[in-house]
C-alpha cells in the first residue's frame, strides 16, 4: 500500500515518490535517464545515505519538487 504525503516522515520515502509521481517506474530507469550514478542513488532511495542540499537540488530539479521537501518533509 503506497503511503500519502502526510505519513512519509523519511527522506528516501519522499525520493520515491518523487521519483514514481516523475514517471519511472524504476530506479534504474531514472538514474540511466539522468546520467546518475544508480550505486549512489539507490542507497539513497533506500535509506542507506542520507541525502546532502547538493543532492537533494538535484533530485528536486529532476523530479519539479523541492528540495527541501525531499529533506525535510
């Protein structure tokens, strides 16, 4: 069951999202679409790494959301 914004209190929760709300089903497929390192933004997606303002600007410009959603919610 996929979780409402109200209840994502994590950050790679939030990057999911982002992610699904963007149009890639995978994480793959977004990291091959942007030229992302997928080693690196699969451990953020699944919250083995935090992620860092430099990250989450670019995830956010990537996705048209903010970056300090993806932070903090």
């Amino acid at each position: 069951m996929a979780k409402d914004c109200d209840t994502m209190n994590e950050q790679h929760e939030r990057l999911a999202k982002a992610r699904r709300d963007a149009g890639f089903k995978t994480a793959i497929s977004a990291t091959t679409h942007n030229g992302w390192n997928y080693s690196t933004y699969s451990q953020h997606e699944r919250g083995q790494r935090g992620l860092t303002r430099k990250m989450a600007a670019m995830y956010g410009e990537a996705y048209h959301v903010s970056p300090g959603w993806l932070l903090t919610g």
